[in-house]
C-alpha cells in the first residue's frame, strides 16, 4: 500500500497535486483539518508500504516516521516546519528547508523542474507568502490579474483548510484534493463554472465579511488580539482572516482566538511581515502549539493561558523589533 499524507490546507494539497499529476499514483489519502498534523500516528504499516508526506512538521512526527521506518517502509517527506531531529536512514528521503520564504509546494516545485509551477504559486499565495508569490508570477510572465486570481484561488483553498474538525469545512481535504486533481492548470479550475472554486468563493466572503466586522480585543504597539466566537465560520475563516489581518498592518503580529468546544481558545499567531521570525517557536512553549517562523498556532489554550500569551508575544517583538 501507498500512502499520501498531508496538511489539509493549500501547501499541502498543492504539494501533493503537482508530484500526482507528474506521477499518477494509486495511494491511501492521509489528511484532516489543518491542525490535524500528527498523522503518521495513525498508520500500521510493513515493509511493503511506502508513504508521501507533505507538510506536517517532522518534529510533531517524530515517533510515526520511527515506527514507519522501523516497519521498513520507505518514506518521502518533504516539508518546511519544525524538523527537530531528521533520522539518517536508507529508507528515508527527506526534503525540509526552513526558510521563511517557501512552503513545501515549492519545495516540490524544484523537484519537479517547475513542472507545474502556476500550480506551485496558487500555493505560495496561500501560504500568505506574498511578496514571494509576487516575483514568482512576474518571473512567469503573468500579468497583475492573473496574478490576483491565482492568489485568491490559493486563499479559498487555504481557508477550505480552517475547522475544529472536517464537519466544519466546505470539502474534506481528500476530497478537495481529488477534484483539484482534474485541472493540470490553476486557471482551468477558475474557467470551470462547476469547479469547487466557486463554491469556496461564495462562502468565503459571507465568513470574512463576520469577521472583518471585528476590532481588536487588546492591541499595543506591537501585537494586536482579535478574538472569534464559538461557530464553524469562525472556526473556517480563523486562518485566512490572521493572514488578512498580517497584511492590513505588515509590522504587527496578530493573535486571533477561536472559541472552541471547551469554551476555551484556538490559536492562531501571525509574526510580523516586515519581522518574519518567531512565531512557531512562541507557540511551541504551550502545550498543543507549533508552527513555523512566520505562523503558529495551538490548537487548545486555557482561558487562564491568555494572559501570558499575550505577554510573551509582545514582548518577543518588542524585543526583535528593536534589534533590526
């Protein structure tokens, strides 16, 4: 058996995209919301069995790819959140770069030769790395339209992503992935009237127009803290609307918290554009947290936690901010 396992969001699934359409593959899909990344835990495998993993931190992941390496499958992971430790292994090919300004579609991009590289910008889009899909769709020669549909295109697949569980999402992630699997190209999915980017757009802008009617539960001159209730267009569009907020004011770091079914909070953290650093780490220090440079996030804060959150984020910028 072959296993495709990946994040739920864009870079995830767009990751996947362009290495099966250069390389048709029957496979067991592996995914879940976006913050469900510990998913080599639920794999039983032999050495018969080889997996793709794409975007979930390797370090989340640490005992899976050891029991799947110790079963003797063989393992292609690539990806560009917190490694921790990469085992030295035959049956491991690994791919992790770190750098605030990729995501794992364009690690795959490389791969691949800029196969399918309209593709791998859709992803950079959504991944909220901008200014880099800017140059990358300049180098291609497309022009500033084009180049607005691709970013909103990888936005809407980005927030299908967003959920407490699949319940809350518009598409499974497997299934999302599947129908993207059709169109070699990001525009097609955009010329097709039937495609699932016309379902995504009409929902995401009934969930961002909730939520941009928000303003700040707390703010200082580095932070700012926006806080979503308890339902599932919160619990969608928490991720898009960090991304949103980062790019309404590049030099703050943006905390948004989603109510969850324990009436506590979900995280999302945002650094800085103009301080791309942090954020991953910052979240790390609680329990459930994670990320990367540029983004984190815990998936169950207790109300009690808040305060202290607030505290180390702020001060850790206030601190960064100085120093450049």
């Amino acid at each position: 058996m072959h296993y495709d396992v990946f994040n739920g969001d864009a870079d995830g699934i767009i990751a996947l995209l362009q290495l099966r359409l250069a390389e048709p593959k029957s496979a067991q899909l592996v995914t879940g919301v976006k913050r469900d990344i510990q998913l080599l835990d639920s794999l039983n495998l032999n050495s018969q069995d080889s997996l793709t993993v794409l975007d979930i931190s390797m370090s989340s992941n640490q005992q899976g790819l050891a029991n799947a390496l110790q079963a003797g499958a063989d393992v292609f992971y690539v990806d560009h959140h917190k490694a921790g430790d990469i085992p030295s292994h035959a049956n491991l090919n690994a791919h992790i770069d770190l750098d605030a300004e990729t995501c794992t579609a364009l690690i795959v991009d490389a791969l691949l030769q800029r196969r399918f590289h309209l593709w791998a910008i859709t992803a950079a889009y959504g991944d909220n790395l901008l200014s880099k899909a800017d140059t990358l769709a300049l180098q291609a020669g497309l022009s500033q339209q084009q180049a607005a549909q691709l970013q909103e295109l990888g936005t809407l697949i980005n927030y299908n992503g967003y959920g407490e569980d699949v319940e809350d999402l518009h598409f499974h992630p497997a299934e999302l992935f599947q129908k993207l699997l059709a169109y070699d190209d990001p525009f097609a999915v955009i010329a097709d009237k039937h495609s699932p980017y016309y379902i995504l757009k009409e929902a995401y802008a009934v969930d961002m127009t909730l939520a941009q009617s928000l303003v700040a539960s707390y703010q200082d001159s580095q932070l700012s803290v926006f806080i979503l209730p308890d339902t599932s267009s919160s619990r969608r569009v928490s991720g898009v609307y960090g991304n949103w907020l980062a790019n309404q004011a590049p030099n703050h770091a943006h905390l948004v918290l989603t109510l969850n079914s324990q009436q506590d909070y979900t995280v999302s953290l945002r650094a800085p554009l103009t301080n791309k650093q942090g954020a991953g780490e910052l979240c790390s220090q609680f329990a459930s947290g994670g990320g990367r440079e540029a983004a984190g996030g815990i998936n169950h804060l207790p109300k009690a936690s808040l305060e202290l959150l607030i505290q180390s984020v702020s001060d850790y910028y206030q601190v960064t901010a100085s120093s450049t």
